[in-house]
C-alpha cells in the first residue's frame, strides 16, 4: 500500500483504512437527509480510544476540524432512531473501538439542524504542497449535492429550516391527533370546497403525529420532528400560517359544521387562495427584481398554452386497430374509415369507478369519447414556459429532469358564483329571473335592478310587490373579500316589462380608493349571461358610479330574441372552450397531472386524471392563471405577492395552438364522468362516478 503523508508524517495504511471506511460508510447515507447533534468532544474520544503508538500521528488540525464540525452527522429512520453517519462497525482494527465509542456518544445525542452542504467536499482533502512538495492528506467525505441558491447561503437555509423546526413543533404541541384527525375526515369527505388544496398536509401532518403517538422518548421525537423538516414540501411545517392552521383554529374554537365551512370556503375561493390581497409594497418589488435576477429566470415568468407533445407521460393515447397486413399489398397495413361501432357489439351502459376502468377497459380501448359536461368547472388546460430553456420555476421542474408543465381549471365565473350565492343563503336555482354581482375585495359595491312597475330593488328596498327581491347583501361594513349580492324572482313571478339591472359603488372600504373588477351573472328564463366590468376608475362612489350592466324586455317564459352583445362567452360553450355541452368529444390522451409525471410525483399537489378533448381549447386568454404560487419553488415564497400581481395581469400566449385541454377529475370530487368506449369488437358506454 502506497504510503501517505498525514499531518506532515509518514504514515502507512492505517490512515487509508481509516479514510476508507469513514467515506464508505458515509456514501451510504449521503443520498437523505443529513442532521447535526449536539454531541460534543468526539476528537477526544477518538485520541483516547486509538492506541497510544498512533497518536503522536494524528495531531492534525485539519482533521480535529472535520470531526469536531461534521463528526457527529447522523440519520433519522421512520421511528426517530439516530445513525451516525460516519462511525460504525466496519473500520480497521486499530480504530474499531474508536469508532464504536463516538458512535455511541453521537447516536445518543440530540439532534439540533439539517445539514445543507455548501460545497460537495465536507472538509479538506489535501493541504496544498509544502516548499519540499510534500501533500498532507486529511480526512473529508463527499456529497451528491451542493446547496445552490442566488441569493441565500447554505448557513442562512440551516436557519431557515431550524425555524421550520420550531414552528412545526408549536403546531403540534397547540393541535392534537385527534384534532388533526377532525380536520383530515372533513377535508376527505368532500364537503369543504376545493379541499384538495389542503388534503395534502392534512394527511402529511396526521401521519407526523401518529409516528410520534409510537414514540415515547423526548429525543427521539424531537429527532422525528427534524425528519419532518428536512422531508415535508415546502410550506408545510407553517402549520398556522397556512388554511390547515385557519381550519384546525375554527375545529378547536367549537365552531359549528356551517360556520367552519363558510369561513373555509371563503378563503379557499379560487380569486383568494394564496393570492396577494394588497398590491405588493415597493420593498417586495424590489426583492423580487433581485431574486428574479439572481435565479436568471425572467424568461421563466412567460407561459403558454402546451400541445400534446409537451406531455411527458400519458396513461393512454388512441390507437388504431390493425389486422395482418395483406400479403404483396403496400397499403394493406391501413385501416379503412368506418363508423366507430360499424360490426361491433353494443354492450350495456356500466357504471364503475376510475381505477376499475383503467385496469379492465383502457387496456383494450382504440377510441374514446368524453360527454362534455353542462358545466364549465371540470374544463383543464395545460400550460408550459414559452422559452424551454428558461429555468425551472416550479416545484416539480428541475435542471436534470425538466418539466415545466402545469395546469388550471376554468373555476368558472357560474360555479363561483353559485356558491357563494348559496353559501350565503340566496336562491340560485328555480328563478325567473336573477341577477347576482361578485367582487374581491371589502368595498361596498351593490346590485340594482329597476322593474317595469317603476319600482326600484337595492339595499334600501330589498323587496317589490311584483316579487322580485334583494336576499343576499355584503360587505355594509367591509365584512368580506369574497362578496355576493343577488336579486331574483322565482319561478312563475316575474311580470313581463323592460327590467334595467346596474352596480353601484356605494362606499370605499379599502385604504386605497382603486378601481373595482366586478363581474354580473344575469339568468332569464334559464338561459344565462355573463358580463364583466370595472366600477369607480376615477374614485366616485353613489350614483356617479352607476353602470348599466343590461336592459332587457321580459316575456314570460320566453328567452332573449338575442344574446346581449356585451355579454362575455358562455362557460362551457362553443365560445370559450370550442366544445359544446352534452356533445361527444374525441379524446385525444389521457395523462396524470404534471406533478405525478416522473419518478418522483408530488401528491402534495393533488391527484388529478385530466382527459384531453380534440377541438377543446380556452380562448379567453387564461389571464392570472400562467402559474399559482403555492406550486412555485420554495426560493420564490419570499416574493408571491410581486409574482402575483405580475400573473394577475399576464396572459398566457397561443391559445390558438393549444392541443392539451379537456376535463380535469380528481380523487376528491365525485367525477360522473360519461365516457364511449370503441374496441376491437365493441362499443360501451360507461359512467365513471369516482376515482376509487
């Protein structure tokens, strides 16, 4: 064995047996997470327990630093217990019991930080050449990974995970198991809207607690804690800052079940969750500028529509069906046109669940054809970064597996509406005629409709003798940044006339006297019409702020000879998407959300199944939905609310090239999806009611 110069000293191969298997046990745990402990003189230890002739050779100062720095290293297993990450068993024998001896002391030690390795070498490998062209060599281990980041250093992501640590442990201590376990079964049930949101650390945060209910030992647990930290998605050890916390708030306060999911439901409205309610301060502009800058990623910010060929992974693509090709025939590999169930058997309508057809029927299908639903809610679309190359932004994009894919639902002006119309108690369905107002913000805008009998419904005369009524009226004190106001008469009430429906912004209570986006929801005679607008550009409030938003001349039971001229596409219709519903589309794919794309999915995000239609593409420019902070990288958290108000403006390009929108299902919501199913030898229709 080749000799090494160590501390400045010949040495023979005990050093290198010693190197060898302190670097070949550390590659063994390198891969996870890491974590200091608060064990301390491990140098001592070790000069103590190696023979008295070896250490007069190992008094280097290089080494004493390595071990006193990264000496006490250890893993965390699934039940807290502790590895030291570099001392174990296999070592050469003048250091066996040397490295049982620190191994003990470090296993028994608390754990106090993750370990984020600045660099790839944890130590000094060699002291540069002395005058005589002598190298010491020292001990030092590498790692797969280096802390990268263009603005913090790995020191300052240690503090940030040791406040993690911190936070996390207060969440647990203040919300119990039990409590959690509340909080899990209502999100499961499906009865708090867009649940999914929070599903993931609900579950996340019960099973934490439910590993620490088996553990007894404070060290243990704290370490179990640490885990958490190193492991969880970012965001997640925030227990309180996040809607879990609001919910785990109102479950302990004794809420009643109404009162919890109308304050869940606010704050989980798709135009309130993790967006900026105030513009962002100059100070986050600022910051953002300079993160955006050091990370390169200005070009990351543009997004476009994706195409079939920006999906990675599809769980089924069409195909078609092929017989023998004919003997000396160029063509006759080809299928010929005919109709889709021409010779084939017709099988009787099924109703079963997504993961019962993906296993028995997809594997068979050549063709399949979606019933584009009635409502816009379930409609997806694809998004990607317009430039490729532009750095990864997102939390399941990175530089050596790239995917800069997401997704958004249409969340429909008409299903927003409709629930907060009913969660507030107004009638929605079973109408003449109704006329509902939402806004974002606490200003008191509010809804007037004057009626063909002269009469006038708004706050200060909610109801009419010719039955029309105002039953939904918010924010008189700025009580809401989800409002609603609504007037209607029931079915068979309202008087044939000319009806003249306008918003008033009645009161500023916002500090800042912007103008106001509002959006109008107009139903006649079952037909319904949407209309956007903004109230108060210069700041009036009163009758100077009125805006028409329709007249329009009543029959009884009649819909409009035409559609208002200023009313926004229809959701759902040929308009906005390009399929109508109730008809049959083709679809063209079928593939896992992108966060579930790869080797390593992100559930966190939801489990959604999204069935890309021919035909079906969002052309009303997607604004505000080219990417959602909560899926952003952990290194953008600081600056969401710059972000936001940068998306809330942006749109998203080539919506005419768009090939990879559909309908979106996800494992939280019934799907009721209708499905027709071509293969070789038959046709079926099939109702697919859930995922499992």
């Amino acid at each position: 064995m080749e000799n090494h110069e160590h501390g400045g000293v010949v040495e023979k191969d005990e050093f290198v047996g010693l190197l060898a298997a302190l670097q070949g046990r550390f590659a063994g745990y390198a891969a996870g997470p890491l974590f200091f402990t608060a064990v301390t003189g491990l140098w001592g230890i070790f000069l103590e327990k190696i023979p008295e002739g070896l250490r007069q050779h190992y008094t280097c100062n290089a080494c004493r630093r390595f071990v006193e720095r990264y000496g006490g290293l250890v893993a965390i297993d699934e039940a807290g217990r502790t590895s030291s990450a570099m001392w174990g068993e296999d070592a050469p024998a003048e250091f066996k019991e040397a490295f049982q001896a620190m191994a003990a002391a470090v296993n028994a030690a608390a754990v106090r930080g993750v370990l984020v390795p600045a660099t790839l070498t944890l130590g000094t490998a060699a002291s540069p050449p002395t005058a005589e062209g002598k190298v010491w060599e020292h001990i030092f281990v590498t790692v797969p990974r280096a802390h990268s980041h263009a603005l913090l250093s790995a020191g300052q992501v240690q503090a940030e995970r040791a406040e993690d640590w911190r936070m996390l442990s207060r969440g647990l201590a203040e919300f119990s198991e039990d409590l959690v376990a509340r909080a899990h079964a209502l999100l499961s049930s499906g009865a708090l809207y867009r649940s999914e949101k929070c599903i993931g650390v609900a579950t996340w945060l019960l099973g934490l607690h439910q590993a620490l209910a088996r553990v007894q030992e404070p060290r243990r647990r704290g370490a179990l804690v640490w885990r958490a930290v190193a492991t969880a998605p970012a965001g997640y050890a925030h227990i309180r800052s996040g809607m879990i916390g609001t919910l785990l708030e109102d479950l302990q306060s004794g809420l009643d079940s109404a009162a919890i999911k109308r304050r869940f439901d606010e704050k989980m409205a798709p135009s309130q969750y993790m967006r900026a309610q105030v513009a962002p301060a100059a100070g986050n502009i600022a910051q953002a500028e300079k993160v955006i800058a050091g990370l390169k990623a200005s070009g990351a910010l543009a997004r476009r529509y994706a195409r079939l060929e920006d999906v990675q992974s599809f769980v089924w693509r069409p195909r078609a069906a092929q017989g023998p090709a004919r003997e000396g025939s160029v063509f006759g590999h080809l299928t010929a046109k005919a109709s889709p169930s021409a010779g084939k058997v017709a099988l009787p309508q099924q109703t079963m669940t997504w993961e019962k057809f993906a296993r028995t029927m997809l594997p068979e299908a050549l063709s399949i054809e979606a019933q584009v639903p009635a409502g816009p809610e379930r409609f997806v679309a694809l998004v990607t970064a317009v430039d490729a190359a532009a750095p990864p932004i997102l939390q399941w994009d990175a530089e050596e597996r790239r995917n800069p894919v997401s997704w958004y639902y249409h969340a429909g002006i008409d299903a927003e509406m409709k629930r907060r119309v009913e969660g507030a108690g107004g009638r929605y369905e079973g109408v003449d005629i109704r006329a509902s107002l939402l806004w974002d913000n606490r200003n008191d805008l509010d809804l007037h409709v004057a009626t063909p009998r002269g009469e006038h419904i708004y706050f200060g005369s909610k109801r009419a003798s010719c039955g029309g009524w105002l039953d939904v009226d918010m924010n008189v004190r700025g009580e809401t940044t989800t409002p609603v106001e609504n007037i209607r008469w029931a079915a068979g009430a309202a008087p044939r006339g000319r009806y003249r429906v306008f918003v008033q912004n009645f009161r500023f209570h916002e500090p800042a006297r912007y103008p106001t986006p509002y959006k109008v929801e107009i139903e006649i005679s079952g037909e319904v019409f949407h209309f956007t607008g903004i109230i108060s550009p210069r700041g009036e409030t009163g009758a100077a702020s009125d805006v028409t938003v329709l007249e329009f001349d009543y029959e009884p039971g009649q819909r409009l000879a035409r559609r208002p001229h200023q009313a926004t596409p229809p959701p759902g219709g040929t308009g906005a998407w390009g399929v109508r519903a109730g008809s049959w589309a083709r679809v063209t794919g079928i593939a896992a959300s992108p966060n579930l794309w790869g080797e390593h999915p992100l559930t966190q995000h939801g489990r959604h199944t999204l069935f890309l239609l021919d035909q079906c593409r969002d052309t009303t420019s997607g604004r505000g939905r080219g990417f959602f902070t909560e899926t952003l990288r952990s290194e953008l958290r600081p600056i969401r609310a710059t972000l936001e108000a940068f998306n809330s403006s942006a749109e998203i390009a080539g919506a005419e090239e768009a090939t990879a929108c559909g309908l979106g299902m996800t494992d939280q919501q019934p799907w009721n999806l209708t499905l027709r199913v071509t293969t070789a030898h038959s046709v079926a229709v099939v109702m697919i009611d859930r995922w499992d």
